[in-house]
C-alpha cells in the first residue's frame, strides 16, 4: 500500500468497495441504534413523570439488577460480550436516573432554566 499526494492511501477498488458496503451497513445500524435509544428515553420519561407523581425514588436497584442479568445472558446467546453488555445498560440508565432526578426535583421546586 502506497500513499497517494493528497495523504489518502491508494487501496486495491476491491477492497475500497468491500470497506464503504460494511461502512454502510454499520452507519445504518448506527441510526437504529440512536432510533431506538429515542424511544427508550421517551418511555423512561414518562416513568420518571410516574415516580415523581407517586413520590417512588428515582432508581431501582432490584429492577437494575434483573435488567442486567437477562441483558448478560441475551449477549452470551448472540456472542456479545456479557461485560460490556453490562457496562452499556449501566451507562444508559445512569443516565435515565439522572432524568428521573431532575423531573423529581421539578416537581417539588419547579422548573429551572439550565442547559442540561
Ligand atoms: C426506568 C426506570 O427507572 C430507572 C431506570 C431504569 C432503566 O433505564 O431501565 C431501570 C430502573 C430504574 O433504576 C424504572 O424503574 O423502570
């Protein structure tokens, strides 16, 4: 493999198009991805509106963990890595329970103007 003047290294066309199909590809499941993440954030707020109404704390240690080791076990099956099966979950609802703080908070204090 050489390296054209423009800094782009000259690539076999064959191997080029195999690239940009797979690039395809993962760009699509990259945008189901982000799909289905918006959906999951929009049941998740309507959770948190739930709990705030009823007074329920924003996490659920015993729901967490029974999420987490059916999510172990679906990676195992599909030859994902269970860890980082595990560390994804705990990365999205971290998150959601942050949410869950805040619409909490609101609906004591109410709404502040912030960014985030
Ligand atoms: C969405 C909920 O609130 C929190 C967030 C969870 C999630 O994102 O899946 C799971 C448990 C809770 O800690 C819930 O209780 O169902």
């Amino acid at each position: 493999m050489s390296t054209s003047n423009t800094g782009t290294p000259d690539v076999d066309p064959a191997v080029r198009e195999e690239l940009a199909r797979l690039r395809d590809s993962i760009d699509n499941i990259d945008a189901a991805v982000v799909h289905m993440l918006a959906e999951r954030f929009k049941c998740t707020q309507q959770v948190g509106h739930l709990k705030a109404r009823h007074h329920l704390p924003p996490a659920d240690p015993a729901r967490e963990a029974r999420q987490i080791a059916r999510l172990r076990a679906l990676a195992e099956n599909a030859k994902l890595d269970p860890a980082f099966a595990e560390k994804f979950l705990n990365f999205i609802v971290a998150e959601v329970i942050r949410h869950h703080e805040r619409i909490a908070d609101e609906a004591v204090n109410g709404a502040t103007p912030t960014v985030n």
